[in-house]
C-alpha cells in the first residue's frame, strides 16, 4: 500500500522505506500514532530519522504535540473542522486578510543570548524578564510554522508533490482544495490533473494561482513553501518536550533560527529581518 494522506493509516515497513526514499515528504499526526502505538519496531530507521519526535512518545509532551499535527491534517473529515489550520488559512485567503508572522526582534534575541543563554548563570530577575519572552516566542514560531505548512500544502499538496496521487489516483493536491471549496470544476479525478488540461487551467486561475499570489502580498519568501517540512516539525516536537524548562526551550528556538538561516529563505517567518538579522546574530 503506498502513502497516502487522505487516508493514513496502517503504515506497513515498507510505506516507512518509501517514506524515507521520498526526497519531499511531509511528517503527519497518524504516523506519531503509529509509532505511539508500537506498530512499528524499534529498530525502524524512522526512529532515526525523527529524533526528537521519538524523544516525547512516552511523556506529557504528547499531546500537545499531537494537537498540533492533528490541526494540520488534510483528509476531508480533519479540513472540515474549524481548528484545522489549513482550514483557517484557506478562510484567511477567501476573505482577503492579509497573513499575519509574529516575528522576533533580533537586538532583544541577542540581550536574551547575552544575558539569559545557558553559558550564563541563572538569575531570578533574568527569568522574571526572559521566561515569559521565550514562551511567547515559542507559541508566536509555533503559529508561525503551522502557517507556513498550510501555506505549503495548499501550493504543492499535502505531500509538496502537486502531481502526487493517492491509492485512487486522485490527485492529493487538487483533492484537497476539493475538499475545501466543493467546487466541481476542480480536476482531482484520475487523470484530470494534467499541465495540459483546460480544467488545470481554469484550477490555476480561479483557486491555486490565486492563493499563490496572496501569500506573496505580504512576505516574497513565502513563495518558498516547497521545502521538506519534516525539520520543522521535529524543532516543534522539541518545543512540546521542554516546555517546562525555559533554557532549553530558548536552545531549541535557536535552533529553529539557525535551520531557517540555513536553508536560506525561511527566517522571514522567526525573526525580523530575515537572513540578515541571524547572520548578524550568529556573528555576534
């Protein structure tokens, strides 16, 4: 049985191997049930693969992060619900409002290295200060790359494939905005989603190029959203485990600011400024 988003369940080892071959796939809710449950072994390369994910199976963390996979999932039952953020992101687009990136001050970033970084002591009126900033922080790059992912899914599918099909060959990608608008004319049956056809046209033109150019209307860089996500979902499940413990929180935070410098487009969504703003606090 191969991957299929719309319908994830029964992950079998070798839909796991397909998984890790994929050279863009998208880490989803039902597998962290899958591996929560026991029904993959141990020694499965998934394991290694999603390090920090496996680190909260078995601890509170769980469902915090499991709310947050659940609301982005894409099947038809999940999109339907209004806390479902590609639901809400969609609602966002129909009804003109702009998207909203609650992004970091870089200079008051850098005072929280200088003055609250684990390479410093602990002191209580530092954390009266920087505990309450990290924790908003934390939920605002949460948010952030929760929008990012639907942002993601809504252009290329909910595996960052647009020609990808499921095990009926529809296409995901199409299927999903079927799923939102109802819409008839969308070409999400077998063979109907082609560069060619005039019902992908007619599907460019009045839903997905539409949705491409809003998100484009506040943030250039949020045309990147046909990179892996499983990265960012990983920092998130870190976020969840130490949520109780404000320096390592702060740690994974920076972590997320080096992956999003890394890849070279992505700091828009953490911090003001973007690439710039983390080179000069890497270079501070």
């Amino acid at each position: 049985m191969g991957y299929n988003p719309a319908n994830p369940t029964n992950y079998a080892p070798q839909t796991l191997d397909e998984i890790k071959r994929g050279d863009k796939t998208v880490f989803d809710h039902s597998l962290l049930v899958e591996m929560r449950n026991g029904n993959i072994s141990k020694n499965h390369i998934i394991y290694e693969i999603l390090d920090n994910v496996t680190d909260i199976l078995l601890t509170e963390a769980y469902n915090t992060f499991s709310e947050f996979m659940e609301d982005l999932k894409t099947d038809k039952q999940s999109i339907s619900n209004s806390n479902n953020i590609v639901r809400q992101v969609y609602e966002g687009f129909k009804s003109g409002r702009k998207q909203r990136w609650i992004l970091i001050d870089p200079d008051e970033y850098l005072r929280c290295i200088q003055q609250y970084s684990y390479m410093k002591p602990q002191s209580g009126a530092y954390d009266d200060y920087w505990v309450p900033r990290i924790m908003e922080w934390v939920a605002n790059a949460k948010d952030n790359v929760a929008q990012l992912a639907a942002n993601s899914y809504l252009c290329n599918g909910p595996t960052l494939k647009r020609y990808e099909g499921n095990s009926n060959n529809q296409n995901l990608h199409a299927l999903l905005w079927y799923n939102l608008t109802g819409d008839e004319k969308i070409p999400y049956r077998p063979g109907e989603c082609t560069d060619s056809s005039e019902a992908e046209k007619v599907f460019f033109k009045e839903h997905w190029g539409a949705f491409f150019r809003y998100i484009g209307s506040n943030y250039a860089e949020a045309y990147e959203t046909d990179s892996a996500l499983d990265g960012l979902f990983n920092i998130v499940a870190a976020f969840d485990k130490n949520y109780t413990d404000p320096k390592k929180l702060f740690v994974t935070l920076d972590r997320l600011k080096n992956m999003c410098h890394s890849r070279g487009g992505f700091a828009h969504i953490f911090m003001k400024g973007g690439n710039e703003a983390s080179k000069m606090i890497s270079n501070s």
